[in-house]
C-alpha cells in the first residue's frame, strides 16, 4: 500500500497534503462546537445543525458550477489558492460574535471545499495512472479519513488542557498552509487541452455523463444505502450513549470509534480483494452489512452490543465507499474526470442530506427502535436499486465511429470497428452508439 508513495513523489505530496488538511479541519470541528456554544448557549446544536445544513447545501450546489468554472485554469495555482481561501476564511472564525456571521463564514469555506475536493481527487488518477497504485490510494485516503476521525477528537482535547479553544483554529489554518505548500511542491502533470463548451454545458455535463452510465447510477444507489445506513450512526450514537444507555462521552467516542475501525479494516483488506474481484461484489456487500448493523440495533441494549454492530456497519462503509473512484476513474476520459467527481461529490452529499435530518427527526418524533428499522428499510431500497441499476457483467458491444477520422486517438487506440465497456461521453452520448 505504500509502494507508490516511496516512487511517486507527486502522490507522496498530495497524501501529504490530504493528511495535514484533514488534521486542521477535524480540530475545526471541535472549535466550531465550542464557538457556538459560546455564541448561542443552549441553542448550539441548532447553530451546528443549521451550518452542517449549509455544508451540504453548498456541497450540492456548487460543486458542478465550480467544475465548470475551473475546468481552464491550471490546476496548481487553482488548488493553492483554494487551500488559502479557506485557511483566511478559519482565521477570521475565532473573531465572529453573531450567530449569521458564523453561517456565512461556514458557507464561503464549504464553497471553497466543494471546489477544491472534486479537483483534487480527479487529480490522483492522473498522478497514479497503474490501477493497481491507484487502488491502494484508495485505501490509503480512507485510512487517512478514518484516523483522522479517530485521532482529531483526541488531539484537540490534549490541546484544550493547554490552550483556550480559539487557539483550535490557528491549527486548522496551519493545515490548510500545509495543504497549500505541499500542493504547491508536487509535481502535477499539465492539463491536457479541454474542448470548448458553453458554461451551461461544462455545469451539467459532469452529471449528465454521471447520470447515463449504468454503473455510476448504481453507485449513486450505493451512496443512498451507506448514507441511510450511516446517518443512524453519526447522527444517534450520542443519543444511544447518553441517553438510552445512561453513559457518559468517552463511551460516545467508543461507540463511534468501532464504526471507524470496521471502516480502517476494510480499507486494509480492499486492495488484496480488488486484485482478485472486481468492485462490484464488495461495494454491495458493504451497504448489506450495514443495513444489516442497523436492522439489529433495536438489540442493542449495551454498549458492547452496539459497539459491534457499528463494526460491522463501518466494515460495510469501507467496502462500499473505498473503490467508489475506480469506477468514476473507469467512466470517463482524462478531459471528463473533473466533472465526473464533481458530479459524485454532488450527487453523493445529496444523499447525506437527505437522510441526516431524517434520522435526527425520526429519532426525536418515532423513537430510536423505528428510526432503526426506517433507516434499514432504506438502506436495503438503496441496495436492491444498486443490484438493478448496476449490471453484473458489463457488455463490451462492438461499434464504429462512421465519418471520426481514422487518425482520432479512440481509433488509434481501439481500432474500427471496436468492443469496449460502457463509457458516457462526447463520442459515446448513447449506448451502442449511434451508426
């Protein structure tokens, strides 16, 4: 798994990058609770809920339009600036004294996010062009993910014995910087030349070839089924904990540090088990587990039980997310990734926002045995989409491309006539394509 970060030293800077910002932006999520607790009193959870509500809203809607916007820029300069537009964005958080500057705040960092992350990962692919390197990146990122979740939390209490909270914030700035010099220190490969488009179709072309490829759509239903799954678990641990089991914080972050372990175990597991299947069985089989974890949580009436059953569901969120950028990197040509993980950055939020206030208002208004088995049945109507939307064996449909030149590059490469799998793009709009 670390082969490619000892020959690659792009990949070894961007992993750089992606760890040092993670660590700042999960000591931001303990400062931001403590600042709205400063601000609102009482009412921080409604202030946290209404920004986490924006996060998501800006997710879904401008990460297309930013695709669109950047698809010309280099990409270094694009990224160095984004990381430095949110670390300036942090530094003025520990100054905010009403609740509305908080929210526009949180609304221009998560713009920030929703371009830099699509852009970002698109680039991996490029960097790691060996599917082997790029599958185990794969692994590695959600590693990095889920030990960032795990280890954030405890740093920031460390530092809390030392510092006042605000003094969190300086830390996420400085993961941005770091973000920002080691993306500026990678050498990236050039942008290849990108077709001209109007900006209506650079905004919706990502999730039109998003939309008419089969296995994307079933990917979509996967997101749908992890996220219902998911949202029982981010969402009510701490009601479980506290509430129902009587138990203080420490065994909240048990609780919610087993789903993170089954998660890590299968993002160690994946890369040997991508050698030998392709992706499809364990990225079903992942929402399974999980709709299965949740579907048993009205047993759960200790936290031992419950820590198990969120293994089990985190093992089903790894197996399910992990190779999510194989088959985006599969869906598309160079010219389209941008805009395919734009799309799936979108569509995959859309989902979370959704089923988040879902599972908080079912919790509140059903109680916690029918939030389970709601969200179960959901997760499972994600999975049986998946299973229908997701062919099991991909045709590769012999085609030609009557009046392409015959010196094109997809002829060069595949000859005429040709046989290839399933791809949504400028010269296969419709499948087969049109003769």
């Amino acid at each position: 798994m670390l082969a490619a970060l000892r020959t690659n030293p792009a990949w070894r800077r961007l992993f750089a990058a992606q760890v040092i910002a993670l660590s700042g932006t999960g000591l931001a999520t303990v400062a931001l609770g403590l600042l709205a607790w400063q601000i609102a009193g009482d009412a921080a959870g409604q202030v946290l809920g209404t920004a986490l509500a924006i996060k998501m809203i800006a997710y879904v809607t401008l990460s297309p339009i930013a695709a669109a916007l950047t698809v010309h820029l280099p990409r270094k300069p694009l990224l160095v600036a984004l990381d430095l537009l949110r670390a300036a964005v942090v530094l003025l958080l520990p100054f905010v004294t009403q609740v509305w500057q908080v929210y526009v705040l949180i609304f221009v960092l998560q713009a920030a996010s929703a371009a830099f992350t699509p852009a970002f990962q698109a680039l991996i692919p490029e960097v790691l062009p060996e599917e082997a390197d790029y599958t185990r990146a794969l692994s590695l990122s959600r590693l990095a993910y889920d030990l960032e979740s795990l280890l954030s939390p405890m740093l920031a209490a460390a530092l809390l014995t030392v510092v006042s909270f605000p003094v969190l914030f300086l830390g996420t700035v400085a993961g941005f910087l770091g973000s920002a010099l080691m993306v500026l220190r990678a050498p990236l490969p050039p942008r290849a030349p990108v077709p001209q488009r109007g900006i209506w179709d650079r905004t919706t072309r990502g999730l039109r070839l998003y939309l008419g490829t089969p296995r994307l759509r079933g990917l979509l239903a996967v997101n749908f089924a992890v996220a219902a799954a998911g949202a029982m678990v981010l969402v009510n641990t701490v009601v479980l904990v506290k509430s129902a089991f009587g138990l203080g914080e420490p065994q909240v972050a048990l609780a919610l540090a087993a789903f993170g372990g089954g998660s890590m175990a299968a993002a160690l597991a994946l890369p040997r088990l991508l050698d030998r299947w392709p992706e499809r069985p364990p990225m079903l089989g992942g929402p399974a587990l999980m709709a299965l974890a949740v579907a048993l949580g009205p047993l759960a009436t200790a936290l031992p039980a419950l820590m198990a059953l969120w293994l089990l569901a985190g093992l089903g969120y790894g197996l399910a997310l992990t190779p999510g950028g194989r088959l985006l990197r599969r869906s598309g040509t160079r010219d389209d990734l941008a805009a395919l993980f734009a799309a799936h950055f979108a569509l995959s939020h859309a989902c979370w926002l959704l089923t988040y206030p879902l599972a908080g208002w079912l919790g509140t208004a059903a109680g916690m045995p029918a939030t389970f088995l709601t969200l179960a049945a959901l997760s499972l109507l994600g999975l049986v989409t998946a299973l229908r939307l997701w062919p099991a064996t991909e045709t590769a449909l012999l085609h030609a491309h009557e009046g392409l030149p015959a010196d094109h590059p997809h002829l060069r490469d595949h000859g005429t006539p040709h046989a290839h799998g399933r791809r949504a793009d400028a010269l296969h709009p419709q499948w087969p394509p049109a003769r």
